[in-house]
C-alpha cells in the first residue's frame, strides 16, 4: 500500500493527538509513581511515532533517491518514474527532477560520445578521401621531374600529365561537395524556387547518363509511360534538383545489376509530387539503411571506391532536398533493389514554367 506523504502525515498526528489525549485523561487520576511511568511510555510513543514520521517522509525518500541514481549509473531508464513530476510532496518532487535532470544529463553524454565517434571516423575518412588523388597526381608529376635524363618521350609525359590533371579534378570535385555540404549544413545556401517541369528534366538526365547505363546494359525508364504531355509542374530549385536526381540515377545505375533496369516514377498526387528512383540490385541491409546519408559513408567500401565518387553525393542530396520541406525515405529488400523516394511540392498559381 503505497501512501502520499500527506496522508502519513495525517496518521501520524492522529496518532500523537490520541497518545496526548489519553494520557491528559488518564494522567491526573493516577498516583505519582504511575502517573510517572504513564508520561514515560508517552514520550517513548510520541517519539517513536515522529521518527516513523521522518522514516517515511524523508528517509525512505532518500534512499529512492540513492536507488534511482544506481539505476542511472546502469542506464536503466525505464525503471525510474516521473510520471508525476508535479506533486505536492517536495522531497519526491526534488526525487524526481533529480532523476530527470540526471537522464538527460547521461542522454548528453551519450550523444557527445556518438559525435565525437562520428568525427574521428569522418576526418580518418575525409584524409583518406583527400589522400588517394592527392598522392596519384604527386606521383605522375614527381616521375616526370624526377626523370633527368629525359628517358620518358612526350607522349608518355603528356600521358602521365593528363592523369595527374584527372586526380586533381577528383580533388577539386571533393573540396567543393566538402564546401557544399558544408553551406547546406549551416543554411547559408538559399534554394531559388521555380516552376519547371519534372518530366523535362528526368529526360535530359537520362541523355546525360546514356552512356553510363549502355556501359552496363542498363535500361534506364520513366513511369507511368502515359504522363501528362504538359508534363509535371514542381516548384523547386531546378538546379539543386537536378544535382539530386543525377545523384539517385547514377547511384541507382551503379549499384544495380548488369543488364538491369532503373525505373524513374513520377506520382502526382493533390498537392505534390513523389518523386521515386528504383534499381534491381543487390539491395541494402537494415542496418545500413539509416546510415547511407552520411558523409562518405560506403556499404561495400572497395567496390564504392571503385565505382568513384566522393562519397558525399547522398549527403548533399538528403541536406538539399530537406531543404526543400521534405525528406528521402529508403526502402530495400536484400536481394531485390533499392527505392530513393522524396516529394517536391507542386505549383499553386500560374507562373512561367522553366525548362
């Protein structure tokens, strides 16, 4: 049975108020040696009745205390209460808010030790990111100067120049995604909404990937096949978009099976558009699904690397398209396929459309 502080309290003076009373009756009737032995066993009650009082007002209190904070330094949350946060009785009420203040305390240094975990794992990724072109083009340009006795012809020079050049490219493209990624984190770079129509440009990226998808048999199609032939009017920034759905393509393209398909659906619904890229590969792990979006994180991390890229292409879309009051939801099947899908809201005046 489990009382309220002020109900104990009630008891317990009920109690004392009976002792006093019955020994104030009783007390002026007895001989001095009685009446001596009765004040005695009064003050023995009355004593024992207010250290009950402090045992099960204060004491017991504090020891819940003592036991909520062993269960905290265990990280058994679910067994501490503050259901009743508010109550009248104050030392449960400082229980309570200890316990509170103490989860999110821990709940703190938990996320500090996840952050710092995922800087030590991004800045050993981005030096090694950094590393690899860096090194291919120090390499092409030092066996050139290191050739005194002009043993290479020019056009093995201009051979090794050119592949110094293609590195420092892929250094360029990944400083710059690092800027970018950057800009979007912070909310510097503002999305220049417009209307433009989706259908348009999914086609010219499916041009711009052509010879990527014909390199692995790759069917690339849009569906439904019957869309409107005024197209899919978004409100957007054209230019971002086009960065994303590029990204999806071409991750979609890689990732997928040879002599594969890649399916591009546009879903108009009443006040958006959902936009969903779909492959047939190999598909993607639950564990690694809620992981793919962050900075150079790579599922298969030799056959990414292979395939190229800075491993930030994900990043910068999921920032992007957040941007854009929306977000890319992830669904796969081990063995099936992977589905990219987010929405992009649909015009509600009559504006110029932007190809």
């Amino acid at each position: 049975m489990n009382l309220s502080s002020r109900t104990i309290a009630i008891l317990i003076a009920l109690l004392v108020a009976g002792v006093l009373t019955t020994y104030a009756r009783i007390g002026p009737t007895l001989p001095f040696r009685e009446a001596f032995l009765a004040a005695g066993v009064t003050v023995a009650a009355c004593f024992l009745l207010i250290y009950l009082s402090f045992e099960a007002l204060i004491f017991k209190e504090i020891n819940g205390i003592y036991a909520g904070l062993e269960h905290i330094k265990r990280k058994e949350f679910k067994k501490l209460s503050s259901k009743f946060l508010f109550r009248p009785e104050p030392v449960k009420r400082v229980r309570d808010e200890i316990l509170l203040m103490a989860e999110r305390r821990q709940q703190e240094l938990d996320e500090l030790v996840r952050l710092q975990a995922l800087r030590r794992e991004f800045l050993a990724d981005v030096s090694h990111e950094l590393k690899t072109p860096l090194f291919a083009a120090q390499g092409f340009v030092h066996t050139i100067l290191d050739d005194e006795d002009d043993d290479i012809d020019l056009a093995t020079r201009r051979k090794f120049l050119r592949k110094a050049a293609a590195s420092l490219d892929t250094l360029d493209a990944l400083v710059q995604d690092l800027v970018t990624i950057a800009q979007l984190e912070k909310g510097v770079v503002r999305m220049r909404r417009q209307r433009f129509d989706l259908v348009a440009l999914v086609l010219d990226i499916f041009e711009l990937l052509e010879q990527q998808a014909a390199r692995r048999g790759t069917t690339v199609e849009l569906f439904p096949p019957t869309l409107p032939e005024t197209g899919l009017l978004v409100v957007a920034d054209r230019n971002r978009i086009r960065q994303v759905l590029v990204n999806l393509i071409d991750n979609a393209i890689k990732y997928g099976r040879d002599n594969g398909r890649v399916v591009v659906s546009l879903v108009e619904g009443k006040t958006s558009v959902r936009i969903a890229v779909r492959d047939d590969g190999s598909g993607i792990a639950p564990e690694h699904q809620n992981r793919i979006f962050e900075r150079f994180y790579r599922i298969d991390k030799s056959r990414s690397r292979e395939s190229g890229g800075s491993g930030l292409g994900l990043a910068i879309s999921k920032h992007i398209v957040e941007a854009h009051k929306s977000t890319i939801k992830v669904k796969s099947t081990v063995g099936e396929g992977t589905t990219l899908e987010f929405k992009l809201s649909k015009p509600k005046g009559g504006s110029p459309v932007s190809n």
